[in-house]
C-alpha cells in the first residue's frame, strides 16, 4: 500500500513538474513570444517569466536582434548583355514580432527568393560598366527594393552589402589590358610631367644662376671702382702731404747747402759717356744782364 501511495505521488510530482515546465517560460530582453490561445493570436509576451496554459496556449519564439543573412553567388543578366555571377549578404531586424509570424510562414526562405528576384531586376536594368562601378547604388536599390516586400512582414531591412561580382573571363581579360594600358598611360604622363618640371626647375636654377652672377660682378665692379677712386685719393693726400713736407724742408735749407746739391748734381750727369755741355747758372744770369744791357 505504502508503495502504490508512493508511486501516485511520484506520477503526480512528475505531473507537476511536467506542468510547470510547459507552463513557465524565461523569456531574454532580445526574444519575445507570439502566444496563440486556441488558435487565436494574444499578441508579443516578454521579456521576462511568462505564464501558459499547457495545451490550450501555443507559443512561437521570435529574436529581435539585427540578423544577417547570406545570399550565394546569384547569376544575372546586365542590360548590356553581360552575365555576371552576384553574391552578397543583407541584414535584418524584427519589428513587429506578431506580424512577422502572421504574415509569413518561413520568413527567412521568403526574404532570400526575393532578395534573389530583386537582384536579378536591379542588374537587368544596369550596364556591366556600371555595375561594377557603382556598387553602392546597387546596395541602396536591393535594400530599397527588399524593404518594401518586408515591411508588411514586420521586419526592416537594414543594409545590403555586395561581397563580389564576378564577370566573364573574356571580358576579365579585356578589363585587365584596359587596366594595363591606363597604367601605362599615367605612367608616360608621370615620367614627361616629371621630365617637364626637371627642365623648368634647371632652367630657372640657371636664370638664377645667371642673375646672381651678374649682380656679383657689378657689385664687384662698384667696389673695385670705390676701391680705385679711394686709392686714387690717399694717392693725392699722400703727393701733397709729400709736396707740404718737401716745401716745409726747404724753406730750412741755406744758399751753401744747395750749391753742394747743385755740384753734386753736375758730378753724376758729367759721369756719363754722352758728350755733355754745363752751363752754370751764373752764366745764365751773365747773359741775361748782358741781353737786357745791363752792366
């Protein structure tokens, strides 16, 4: 007896415990619960300690934080022609988390047909050159384009990356001799800009080369000019301060004094071999008495 009694309290604790664990749910800040009562939607439950009926309440858990989504390499048409193979990723995030459970019933599976479709058109109206030149304006027409099929879902689209576009090889190749040929281009205008600037700055290194050669010479010109003009000055100080001093030194000199020069004077000039004639001076001053009639 004890153990039947024992038995019915262990089936009924496992009950309860069963009850509870269906009943009670913990609910993070980032999920909510959409609970269904008998099939009708009661709305979001959360965050927090939920409360359910076992078996009459039905609940499905939604995450509200930004996911991100991968789309593999997608094969499109451009408007020009050209098949290209497309692969990028797309983000996210749960508004409504009702809605995006009423609306849709794989919401995932949905969004990444669509993002597909939408590719696809977004690249058939577009030239290859520009589809791969303006990535950006892809990224904002999908997210756009994805945007306005997902709103009704309650879910926001948040941002659209292209990874990788990848062209066909013929058209590869073309592009990489296109590449080559610009670099080469910027490579020949580089080296002629460069030749260009070289020859300029030699040729203004040279004028002012010259310039300054030129003031060299005339500065040098002036100063020497000023130097001769200065010499030329003390030059003549130096004559008549010579002048001053011999005329100073003769006034000193006596009658007796000169006659010794004057004789010493006839004695070097008869010491020549030239022939020579001397007349004294007292010869001179005979002639002129005699010139003028004078005794």
């Amino acid at each position: 007896m004890a153990t039947e009694i024992l038995c019915l309290v262990g089936g009924v604790g496992v009950v309860v415990i069963a009850f509870l664990a269906s009943a009670i749910r913990i609910i993070p800040e980032y999920q909510r619960l959409v609970v269904f009562r008998l099939g009708r939607c009661l709305g979001e439950k959360g965050p927090g300690i939920v409360f359910l009926i076992p078996v009459v309440d039905r609940a499905a858990r939604v995450d509200l934080r930004e996911q991100v989504r991968e789309i593999p390499h997608q094969t499109a048409i451009t408007k020009d022609n050209a098949g290209i193979s497309v692969d990028f990723i797309w983000y996210y995030k749960v508004l409504d988390p009702s809605e995006s459970v009423l609306q849709v019933g794989n919401f995932e599976a949905a969004a990444q047909g669509m993002a597909t479709t939408t590719l696809r058109a977004v690249l058939g109206g577009i030239s290859l050159d520009d589809a791969l030149s303006e990535r950006e304006h892809i990224n904002s027409m999908l997210r756009t384009r994805l945007d306005e099929v997902t709103e009704r879902w309650g879910v926001k689209v948040t941002n659209v990356e292209i990874r990788e576009i990848i062209p066909p090889r013929e058209i590869q190749e073309s592009m990489n001799r296109q590449m080559t040929a610009e670099r080469i281009r910027r490579a020949v205008v580089t080296e002629s800009l460069g030749t260009k600037e070289a020859a300029i700055t030699v040729a203004e290194g040279a004028k002012k080369s010259t310039i300054l050669e030129a003031e060299g010479k005339k500065q040098a010109a002036v100063l020497e000019a000023e130097g001769q003009q200065k010499a030329q000055e003390l030059k003549a100080q130096g004559y008549a301060a010579a002048l001053k001093n011999i005329f100073a030194a003769a006034k000193t000199i006596d009658q007796k004094t000169m006659t010794l020069q004057y004789f010493e004077t006839l004695k070097e000039m008869g010491q020549g071999e030239s022939t020579k004639y001397i007349f004294p001076m007292e010869f001179t001053s005979m002639i002129e008495k005699f010139v003028s009639g004078k005794k």
